[in-house]
C-alpha cells in the first residue's frame, strides 16, 4: 500500500509502523493512589552513557498523569508466555492473573519478566498525541536466556530461531 505525503491516515500510519517487530513491555509507577501498569511497545535504549532509555504514552493513557506526579516509571521486558499480561495491561482485565508485581528499587515490577530497569524521569518532550518520556536507569536486572513476547502487525508471536 503507498500513501502521498499529502494526506497520511492515521490507520495507514499506525498499520505501516506495525511492520516493525517489536517486544513487549509493561510501564508501570506508583503514586499515593497505588501502582498503575500498561502494555506498552514503544520502548527504546538511547543512552549508554549516561544510561538513558524512552518510552512514549499516549496522551489519554491513565498512566500519563501518574508518570507526570511519580516522576519515576520501570519497564518489565515480557517473556514469551506472559501474553495474558501483555492483554491484561492493555485493559482486557485477566481475573485469574494474581499476585502480579514484586518491588524493585521502590517501583512495583512484574514477576518473573525477562528484564526490569528502573527509572526517573529527566526529560519529556511532548510529541502530538503522545508524550516521550526519557528515563535515567537508576537499577536493571535480566535473564541473559528468556524468550521474549513479540509483537507484529497487530499479532503477538515468539521468535522461531534464534542464533544465540
Ligand atoms: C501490544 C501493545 C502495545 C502497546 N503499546 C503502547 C504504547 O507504546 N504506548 C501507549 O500509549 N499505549 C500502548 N498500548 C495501549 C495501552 O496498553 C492501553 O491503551 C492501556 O489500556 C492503557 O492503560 P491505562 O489507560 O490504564 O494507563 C499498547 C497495547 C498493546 C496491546
């Protein structure tokens, strides 16, 4: 499909962006009103030095408000069986989901995730109908061999092969 410069649909955009694989994570605070979570994609490194990472929320995420008071925010890299939470965190609430979050460096964190970094907000740049957050990674832990959930073109998958 080929869309002019002139008139870029929204669905077109959001479609064309899903041909890019990505993981999936769940962004998750705390605020005096308890600890929020939501499944968000769109995550990135950007700094080794110093240790920078961004994440971009929608403008109309209940999570925003939450991350603009906490001023801090953890990312839970999702493992390749953790669709249901990819589906909870994302507002299909899962009942049978329980006991979902252990504390790490005062933040909540999902268990058994393939990694977590912990964060504070040092920059946020207001992006139309998103919002970037740019994170200062204050605590980060991994499972150097976990099989992470994938995301493509609307689909959740896992990786086939993998070289390593
Ligand atoms: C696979 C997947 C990826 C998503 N990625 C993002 C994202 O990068 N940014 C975002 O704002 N919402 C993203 N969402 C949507 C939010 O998870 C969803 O709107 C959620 O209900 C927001 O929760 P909240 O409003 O309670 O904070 C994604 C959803 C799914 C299923």
């Amino acid at each position: 499909m080929t869309v002019g410069t002139a008139d870029i649909d929204p669905k077109a955009l959001r479609d064309c962006c899903g041909r890019f694989a990505t993981g999936v994570t769940v962004v998750t605070t705390r605020t005096p009103e308890g600890d929020h979570g939501m499944t968000l994609s769109a995550f990135m490194s950007v700094s080794l030095d110093p240790p920078l990472v961004c994440i971009s929320v929608a403008r109309g995420a209940n999570m925003l408000p939450k991350l603009r008071t906490s001023g801090r925010y953890a990312v839970s890299i999702l493992k390749e069986n953790m669709r249901a939470h990819a589906q909870h965190f994302a507002g299909r609430h899962d009942t049978a989901l329980r006991d979902l979050f252990e504390d790490r460096a005062g933040l909540p964190v999902l268990r058994g995730a393939a990694a977590v970094l912990v964060t504070d907000v040092a920059q946020t740049v207001e992006a139309g109908d998103h919002v970037l957050l740019l994170g200062a990674v204050r605590h980060l832990e991994y499972r150097p061999v976990a099989r992470p959930l994938l995301h493509h073109a609307g689909h959740f998958g896992g990786v086939i092969a993998h070289a390593a």
